[in-house]
C-alpha cells in the first residue's frame, strides 16, 4: 500500500505520464530517467531559466556531458522524443522536444484495434501449435485473467520480431510480476524481451546467467566507488572504464582498489585519474598485489645497487687532503723520513 501525506505547501509540482512510468522507464538505464525527468521538468516549467540546457544538466547530475547526449539519443530511439541540431559549432548544443506520449498510445491502440479483425483467424490456427497454446496459458495464469486477442497478436509479433521462443515470453511476464508484484501490458513486456535480444539473450538460462554476472559486476562498481568515497551511481562511461579494467586488463579488484587509495591525498578524486594509474601498471603487466610487490622491491634493489655503486666510484676517485699528503710522503725511505724529523726539531728549539 502506498500513500501521501496531506501538503498545503506548494512548491511545484511536475505531471508525468504513467505511460512513461508503465512502459518507458523500466526499459532505460537509470541515468537516462534522470536526464529525461530533468528536462521533461524544466520543459514543463513556465519559470524556467531559458538558459538551461545540456550542461547544466551535466552539471547538476555530475555527469559527462556526453553522457547527457546518450540519454537524448536513446530517447529518441523510443520515438518519446526528438532532437533538433542548434546552430553553432558545438556538437552537443541540442534542443529536446518531448512528445505527446498520450496521444502516441491512442494512435498505436488505434492501429492494433483495426489489426485485431483481420488477424482473428491466424490466432486460432497458430494457437494449434501445442507449445503456443501452452504459452498462451501460462500467461494467462500469472496475468490473472484471460488475454485478448490483441494482445495474442501481439505477443506472437514480439516473438516473430526477435526471434523468441515462448519460453522467453512466459519468462518475461514471470520476471516482470516477481519483480513488480503485478502483470504490466504487452508493450511492457516486449521492452524486456528487446533489451534482452540486445544483450544476445535468447534463453531463459541466459538471462539467469546475466542477471548473476550484472549483480556481481554492480556490487564492484559500488565498492570501487565506497573507495573512493562516492556516494552516487557511476556514469556510463565510468562503467565502461572499470569494465576495460576488469575485462581486457583482467586487474584483480584488491589491486584496483589499491589504486583507489592512491587518491586519497588528492582533493577531487576521480576515475579518469584512477584510469591513470591503472593504465600504468598494466603497462608494466602488473596485474594483482603480488605483481605490485615485486615490482617495488624489484624497483628498490636497482636503487640500492645503483647508490652502492655511485659510493663506489667516489671512493676511487674523490681526491681529498688525506689522499696529498699519504702520496707525499710515502716518496721517502725510512731513514730519509727520520732525518727530516730530526732536522725539523732541532730548527724548532733553537
């Protein structure tokens, strides 16, 4: 159950379609809400500063501004938004227009209604097919109720489009109501069954496998980032720098967060700056603790034996006054050298 607290105080509010909230945005990555919500916001916003614009929406989610860029383009790949070049040399001067997201889902609805008729009898006959019935079952069940012939149409163009078998399907719809505690529409269900075609997903094993692999990989991005004393969620393209780490570098992560520490007597930590040291060891092919240690010892002997050696060579050609007077005086016998005493003292007591 879910409910508000009672509000007399009004400090805006923004209006946003639950089409986005049902179908949209479970399909994105996070950052992508946010840069959306940011600009649907201020394009609501009667009192908005004219001025706002991609960087500042860099700005106030501490992002890259390519990052922002990203998210418009996927937007845009959803057909929720479009994307009009400025004038100027700037390549990410852009200005977003958002579209009706209500009247696209009446359009759409419109289009499937007058489908429905004509695709009546193609249902029946490929309902036939015992694992299509079964399919069509099975949904029926974790749904709670029967599907209608619109949305078998277009369950059987979802698994038609991206080449899914019906497992696939029903897997989607069990995820989808474990996940979120009720049944969402076909158009919610065909997002997960295409960001899984994207990923190459094509069973309900490979999905399992991913889910584990994307956990683990999260849970390192959140202790790299504890490390550096970041408390947000890492950017798209600071996962795809830790990702070049652990996958094509193949850094074990006590070695990364060695690096991390590194920052520690730096005033703005960063992984660009991280990148950098990292970059530097594989390098040198350091890739663990171990690497890193022989590395320093190794670095140490070679200082140890080159200042030994440097001590060395002053000691065979440093000439000091000691070094005179020891070649002075070893041109005399021993007899000529107690003469010379002899002489020397009978001068002085006169």
């Amino acid at each position: 159950m879910f409910f508000k607290e009672p509000n007399e105080v009004d400090l805006g509010d923004t209006s946003i379609p639950n089409i986005f909230i049902d179908i949209f945005m479970p399909m994105a990555d996070g950052l992508y809400v946010k840069v959306y919500l940011l600009g649907y916001k201020n394009a609501c916003d009667p009192s908005a500063n004219p001025k706002f614009n991609n960087n500042s929406i860099a700005k106030d989610l501490n992002i890259p501004l390519s990052d922002v860029l990203s998210a418009w383009k996927f937007w845009e790949s959803k057909n929720i938004i479009k994307m009009h070049k400025n004038e100027g040399l700037d390549e990410f001067d852009y200005s977003v227009e958002f579209l009706d997201l209500k009247k696209q889902y009446i359009e759409n609805t419109t289009v499937n209604t007058k489908s429905i008729k004509s695709n009546t009898d193609s249902i029946v006959s490929v309902a036939e097919n015992p694992s299509i019935r079964k399919m069509f079952n099975a949904i029926n069940q974790i749904v709670g109720r029967h599907l209608d012939p619109g949305e078998k149409i277009s369950i059987l163009d979802i698994m038609n489009k991206y080449n899914m078998n019906p497992d696939m399907i029903v897997y989607a719809y069990e995820n989808v109501k474990e996940r979120t505690g009720s049944s969402k529409p076909v158009k919610y269900i065909e997002s997960i069954i295409r960001n899984w075609y994207d990923s190459n997903l094509y069973t309900p094993d490979d999905v399992k496998v991913s889910f584990n692999a994307r956990s683990e990989r999260y849970t390192i991005y959140k202790t790299i980032f504890n490390e550096l004393g970041f408390f947000r969620q890492p950017s798209r393209s600071e996962k795809e720098t830790m990702d070049i780490w652990l996958d094509q570098f193949n850094m074990d992560i006590e070695l990364i967060l060695e690096a991390c520490s590194k920052s520690k007597n730096i005033s703005n930590p960063s992984i660009t700056y991280i990148d950098g040291v990292i970059k530097s060891w594989n390098n040198k092919s350091i890739k663990n603790l171990q690497d890193l240690k022989i590395q320093k010892e190794s670095r140490k002997l070679k200082e140890n034996v080159n200042k030994f050696s440097s001590n060395k060579t002053s000691e065979n050609y440093k000439k000091t006054k000691f070094h005179n007077f020891n070649e002075t005086f070893t041109q005399y016998s021993p007899e000529e050298l107690d003469r010379i005493i002899e002489k020397s003292q009978k001068e002085k007591f006169r």
